[in-house]
C-alpha cells in the first residue's frame, strides 16, 4: 500500500488543501488495540492501487502521534474514536466511522 504517513500538525493544512482536488481518507490507528488491527488488515486486504487515483490515503499511528489525533478531532470536528476512518472533502470532514463500522465498500462509495 502506498499511504502517505501522517505524523506531523503541518500535514493537516496540507490535508486540506489536497482535499479541495480530490478526497482525503485518514485512518487513525491505535497499535494497542486489537480491533484496529483488525480493521486496518480488512482494509489493506481489499485495497487497490488505483483506490490512491480516486482518494490521497493517510495512516496516522495515534500513539505515536496523539497530538496530531488530537488536532484532527477539533480541525474537522469529529469526535476521537480509534480505530477511525475520516473522509474529507473540500477541508472538512463529510464521513467518519468507528471499530468494526470500517467498511471498505462503504468508505469507496463515499469518495
């Protein structure tokens, strides 16, 4: 999978900008759960390559990274949850779901 790693605050503006082109999916990932493991891997399995052509995937560790998180969740308004998918759009957030809500065909359909 080619991700981009969002890992710094500055990304979030460029998050936005990025969006006004073409979606941006985030997907916030907490190494210490085993449900967000098991979402991300639903997700690697049935990603594509040509999904980047219609969405700018990002992969936050929110461990690593919580104040970034943090920052996410008062950018976009969305409330934290881990593991969490956000799509936005045109700089603001249009879709987020939660744990085992991740659905693959739900989020492609979205974009």
């Amino acid at each position: 999978m080619d991700w981009n790693i969002l890992e710094n605050l500055s990304q979030l503006d460029e998050i936005k900008q990025k969006s006004g082109e073409k979606p941006v999916l985030i997907f916030k990932h907490s190494t210490r759960c085993s449900v967000s493991g098991m979402a991300w891997d639903r997700l690697k399995r049935n990603w594509k390559k040509e999904d980047s052509e219609k969405v700018t995937p990002y992969f936050l560790d929110l461990i690593r990274h919580r104040d970034v998180s943090n920052q996410i969740e008062k950018e976009f308004s969305v409330y934290h949850e881990s593991p969490q998918v956000i799509i936005v759009k045109s700089g603001k957030a249009v879709y987020d779901n939660s744990h085992m809500g991740i659905n693959y065909a739900d989020i492609m359909g979205r974009v």
